[in-house]
C-alpha cells in the first residue's frame, strides 16, 4: 500500500462511493480507500445501475486535490491511465486494452471497467473533495444493453489488484502534483484510440474522427472537415463508425 494511502474492506456496501462521500463530507483526509466485495446498489455515470457481483472490484478512493472546479474532469483522466496500467499487469491480453474517454476500459472494444469521479464545490470555486469510484471485471462480466462486455482474463482477489490499482494512482497523483497535467494526458494517450480512429460521440451527429486531447483534456474530434472540442459527453463507440 502506498504511504498514507488506507484500504478499508466491506463485505457489502451498498455503494462505496456513497459511504465515501459521507466520510469526506465528515473530513476524513485524502488517501481514504474503501472497497466492497459485493455492492447492493452499485452505480455508474449518469446514473446508470452498476451490476456488482461477488469477484470484482467495487473501490472508492478519496482525494483533496484543491483546484478549480474545472480541473475536475482531469481527474477522470489520471483515475483511467492508472487503471489501465493496472490492468496491464494482469490482462492475459494487454494489447487489447484501450481507454474510451472519458472514463471507460475496454478489452477488445468489450467495457471492463469503468470510473465515477464526483466532486464537491469548496470555497471560491475550488475543489473541497473528489472521489474516484472504480468498477472492474476482474471474473465477471454483466451483461450491458447498450454494449458488450469482458473481464480482464485474470485470476485475481479484488484486494490484490486494488493495491496494484492504489499504487498506478499514487504514482499519478504525485507526477500531476510535481509536473501538472501534461504527463498525465501524454500517458492516457498510449491507452486511446489511435488518431484518426473513427469513434461516435453522444450530441455529434454522424461520423467522427479521433484527433487527440486537449491541453485541458478535453476530447478533440474531426468531422465534416472541422476540428471541433468536447469538454463534456461520452464516447458512444470506436473503431466500428
């Protein structure tokens, strides 16, 4: 376990991410991570249920990182590029793992993890807390009705791969802390689609193509002869437009 880094397991929880929020919301100090080995009501982005069978991993992780509120996607970024090299280590097939901005794993174009950052507003626009909630198939892969899905392919308890998971994101944490955001985009960018790969973006119409990442993160897309920037939104699908 990284230094002042805390892994805290459950049995089951009914979301980590909730019971991490409410001991940010009583000051607990960064580094704070909870795991369940069941979770009751698991959720995902936009509110999505999140199935959460006995033999995956369901980890909150708590940070204080105290910038602008705007920096907060960033954060989703960093919390994928560690898990990607995490699951690098395991995956039976490594080369077949790719990041879908802004928050998705997959194995072979099939979703294996996904990530829930939440944030709280503090003083003057900044960041009071962010948690990073991670859900990945480790032996189990629910079935989606919007989208295949896959495991990792490796045989692994759900405590050993979040310490592995925990040290990828304190290693992040403090290369973004020491050198700024630019590593950390650099980094995601060898997990990403490759440029020019065709992907959908949800408010896009029609085809597009990969472009890159901003300095800021955001998601720069070519469509219709025209580079255009999505700060917010998801990646629907790559490589099959």
């Amino acid at each position: 376990m990284p230094p002042g880094w805390r892994l805290e397991v459950h049995a089951a929880l009914p979301s980590t991410s909730d019971l991490l929020a409410q001991r940010a919301e009583a000051g607990e100090a960064e580094g704070l991570a909870i795991l369940a080995r069941e979770q009751l009501a698991g959720r995902g982005r936009a509110g999505r249920t999140w199935a959460s069978p006995p033999g995956n991993l369901y980890l909150s992780v708590l940070l204080r990182p105290e910038g602008p509120v705007r920096e907060a996607p960033q954060w989703s970024l960093l919390a994928g590029l560690a898990l990607a090299e995490a699951a690098a280590e395991i995956c039976s097939e490594p080369a077949a793992l790719r990041l879908k901005w802004p928050n998705d794993l997959l194995r072979a174009g099939a979703k294996c993890a996904g990530i829930l950052a939440e944030t709280a507003l503090g003083p003057e626009g900044r960041l009071a807390w962010l948690t990073l909630g991670f859900g990945v198939n480790l032996g189990h892969a629910p079935s989606l009705p919007d989208r295949p899905t896959a495991t990792l392919g490796a045989d692994l308890a759900p405590e050993e791969f979040a310490a592995r998971l925990l040290r990828r994101l304190a290693r992040w944490r403090g290369i973004q802390a020491g050198q700024g955001f630019a590593p950390v985009r650099e980094g995601w960018l060898r997990f990403g689609p490759a440029p020019g790969e065709a992907i959908q973006v949800r408010g896009v119409p029609g085809p597009a193509r990969f472009a890159g990442l901003a300095e800021d993160g955001s998601l720069l897309i070519d469509t219709d002869g025209t580079r255009r920037r999505v700060s917010a939104g998801e990646v629907l699908s790559q490589g099959d437009v």
